[in-house]
C-alpha cells in the first residue's frame, strides 16, 4: 500500500513551515483553551498544569509512533493504513472508522461555538441566541468546506493566516500576564508535581480531560499524499505541533491559576480566556482573546475537515467504502465527493442538535464521546509502531526508546483513559462513543465480504521497508521509492 502514494491527490503541495502551522492548527490551542480550561481546573484544580504535563509525555509517544509509521507507508488514511498492515485489517478499519465519526462530531461541536463568538463581538447578548448561533456556525462550516475544496495550497493559505493572527494574539498576552500584577494567588512549582491530585482517581479525571487538549496535531500525516519529503516532515511536524502547544498549554493554564480566583473560573466557564484577558488588559484584553478563539476554532474546522476527507478518501479508494469517496477534483486535486458528503451529513446534524433542543448537554456529552474514539485510534497506533519495528528495536538505543518503548507507554496510557472515562462518562456519551464505533462495523463486515484488497494486506515490516524500498535519491530508478535523507533513528 506505500505505492499508493500521491494517487490523485496533488502532490508535493505543503512544505515543512505549512505542515507545522497546520499540526499546531490542528490542535486548536486558543479553542482548547477557552472549552476546557474551566473544565480542567473543576476536576484537579491547581494540579491543571501537571495534568497537561504528564499528559504530554504519553502524547509524544503518540506522536513518535506516527512519525515513525509515516516513514515506511505514506498513505492519506495514516492509522487506517498502519493499523492494518500491522495488527489487523478490521482494527485498521475501526481506527480510521474512529477518526471518522470523532471528526464529523467535532465538526458540529465546534462549528456551534464559532457562531456564538463571531456574534459576541457584535453584540453579546446574540451569542446565547442558539438558532443565529448555528446558522453562523454552519455559515463558517460551508466557508471552510469550500477552502478545502479548493485544494491544499489554498488550504494552508487560509490556515497561515487564521493560526498567525491566532497565535500572535496568544504570544503577546503570554508575555503581558508575566508582568500582571493583581494576581489571585502567587505561583507554585508545586503545581507541576502530584501532590495536588486528589489520589489515583483524581488523577484520572485530570488525565481525561487534558489528554484531548491535544488532539488534532496529526493532520499532518493525513497530509502526508501532498506534502513534499513526507517520510521525514510530516512526523517531525507532528512532534513539533504537540511542542509548540504544550508550551502555550502551560503557559495559559498556569496564568489562568495565578491571575483568576477560583470564583472567576466557575463563573466564566468556557470563556475564560475572555475573563484573562480582561483582567490582563481591561477594555481591548478580553476582546482580542475572543477573536483568537474564534479564528481558533475555525482554523481547527479546517484541520478537522482534512483529516475526516482524507480519510474517507483512502478507504474509498482501497473500497472499504464506497468507491466513489475516492474521486478527486481534475482542477483542485481534492477528494471532492467525501467533502461533499461530509458537508451533507454535518448540515444535517447541525439542524438535527438545535431540534433537539438541549444544544449545550448534546454538545457536551459529544465532546466527552469524542474522547474514547481518540483514544482508540492514537492507542492502535502506538501499538502498530512497535509490531512494524520489532525486529529493529534493539539495533540501537534510539530506536528502542522512540520507536519502542515510548509509543508503547503512550498506547497503554490511551486505553487506561478509555478504561477509566467509562466510568466517569454519561449513558449519552458511551452511547455516542461506543454506538459510534460499532456503527463502522456495517461497513467493515459488508466491505469484507466484497472481497476488498485492504483486507489482504502486504504486512509492514520497518526491515524490508527501510532496506528494500529506500535507495539514495541520486540513484532512484521510476519504481524504487527514494531515501529522502532521514536516518531510520529519531
């Protein structure tokens, strides 16, 4: 399946800068930061920043999987691919099927917020109207639907400017709440210890709550088709995305500790950045900060779309669904009938969410479901990484750690948080979640049946990948696949 690199889609479009901007995008850090924040600091308090470190630390390993996986099979569907070539064919369908739904669910979760902020600057007794909400919501959604319809450049175009003004936003107010000082509290290394968890279980919901700031960052391997020299940049981006927001992860949260009181927090709940920027620069602060987290989300619709469309793409393609999702545009170079689809169902759901009348629990409890088909998908990775590299762990230390060790640490910690949040979720979000998931096996079991090649995969060996495929680039022949100059280690 490595030979199916670049059919269809346009080819060596984004660059290493485009494919980091779009990682950070991915994981919508000014976005991550208003909707949980509040959420994060309810579960563990003044523990929030040890929470996101040491849930950083089994992201990394997540993320050294993909980087690793991205060198010896490039492949729009990423873990759809890899998971399939590596532990089995119906695991890799239900991986990809996972980033599917979670993906069409943010879509709607995320695009209702846009809405309610876009209005906010306008007038904010309108962002609490849910109808005008969601019509600007879906206004942004079929704007973005467009933007990745026409193609990638115009993709990452879009994406530098949204995520540029974001994160400029972001950094100039990191900087201005280091010299704040009408502070609520005074800073305490110890917030980054253990000593704030209130026990194994208080750890495990701060875990569940902070280990899903990160999500989105690996867009980039659904890129991969489309980016130039993929097997190095499109992993390496993807552990630079997680680095960049991790630090604005930190950065926030603790501002938010020190300058806020615990009443200002509860009170504010998702828009508390609003509330740190106001109290940072009365006036002008919280304003700004609402335009990042508007540009946020919307940037990170954009990523969302990528990832679900390139992955419908590469299942239409290999006919583990429909063919006709692995058409792409003659001009654009894009899947255009699984953007279409994709636009046609989240339509519906947004008019199906404000029917349903209770937007917020719906919403809320699809965003809690979101997080166990994460976990299912990421965790499948970092066990893939391992079984395609076995027979190269133990050829150097580097490759034991990065390619071993690390993703295998973070995979068990992916499938401890889908263990735990079981038992802290609502009956709606397990439904949503696990009902979600045993949706995709309809299609698996139907696909399966028509005989699909997926499901008679050549099995992924780093050893006959790295030796076999890779020539030096100056001696490439039309059938071998050049070394693009990365050695196997980290």
């Amino acid at each position: 399946m490595s030979s199916n690199r670049g059919r269809g889609l346009q080819a060596n479009a984004l660059g290493t800068f485009d494919t980091v901007v779009m990682a950070v995008a991915g994981s919508a850090p000014a976005y991550s930061l208003a909707a949980t924040t509040a959420v994060l600091v309810g579960a563990v308090g003044l523990a929030s920043p040890a929470a996101l470190l040491y849930c950083a630390i089994p992201m990394l390993g997540i993320a050294l999987a993909f980087s690793y996986l991205g060198r010896i099979d490039v492949n729009a569907g990423a873990s759809y691919s890899w998971v399939g070539r590596t532990l089995h064919p119906f695991l890799g369908f239900i991986s990809g099927w996972a980033l599917v739904i979670s993906a069409t669910i943010f879509m709607v979760a995320g695009s209702l917020p846009a809405g309610s902020m876009t209005l906010a600057l306008f007038d904010e007794s309108l962002a609490d109207d849910t109808a005008l909400s969601t019509v600007v919501g879906a206004a942004w959604f079929l704007v973005m639907l467009g933007v990745v319809l026409g193609g990638a450049r115009l993709t990452v175009r879009a994406q530098l400017v949204m995520s540029g003004v974001e994160l400029a936003v972001l950094a100039l107010f990191a900087v201005l709440a280091l010299f704040h000082t009408d502070n609520a509290r005074a800073f305490d290394w110890s917030w980054f210890g253990f000593g704030h968890f209130d026990g194994v279980s208080g750890f495990a919901s701060g875990a569940l709550v902070a280990a899903f700031y990160y999500w989105g960052w690996d867009v980039t391997s659904n890129l991969s088709e489309e980016t130039r020299n993929s097997r190095r940049t499109t992993g390496l981006a993807g552990l630079i995305g997680v680095g960049i927001v991790f630090l604005l992860f930190e950065v926030f949260t603790v501002a938010v500790n020190v300058i806020l009181s615990d009443r200002q927090i509860s009170a504010n709940g998702a828009n508390v950045l609003g509330a740190l920027g106001e109290e940072i620069w009365p006036g002008w602060g919280g304003k700004l900060l609402i335009v990042s987290v508007m540009l946020s989300t919307i940037a990170t619709l954009e990523t969302t779309l990528i990832q679900v469309t390139r992955s419908l793409f590469a299942m239409g393609r290999d006919r583990t669904m429909p063919a006709a999702l692995g058409r792409v545009h003659r001009t654009w170079n894009t899947p255009w009938v699984a953007i279409t689809v994709v636009g046609g169902v989240a339509l519906v759901m947004f008019v199906a969410a404000n029917a349903l009348g209770s937007v917020g629990e719906i919403l809320a409890d699809a965003i809690s479901a979101i997080g166990l088909q994460i976990a299912v998908y990421y965790g499948l990775a970092g066990l893939a990484v391992v079984v395609a590299y076995r027979k190269m762990l133990l050829r150097s230390p580097a490759n034991f750690l990065f390619g071993g060790v690390w993703p295998l640490l973070g995979a068990l910690f992916m499938f401890w948080i889908f263990v735990e949040s079981l038992g802290e979720l609502s009956g709606a979000a397990i439904a949503i979640g696990l009902g979600g998931l045993a949706a995709g096996l309809v299609p698996m079991f139907w696909y399966w049946r028509q005989g699909s090649d997926y499901y008679r995969p050549a099995r992924l060996d780093a050893t006959r990948t790295v030796v076999t495929e890779y020539v030096p680039a100056d001696r490439a022949t039309a059938g071998s696949v050049a070394h693009e100059g990365l050695p196997t280690d980290f």
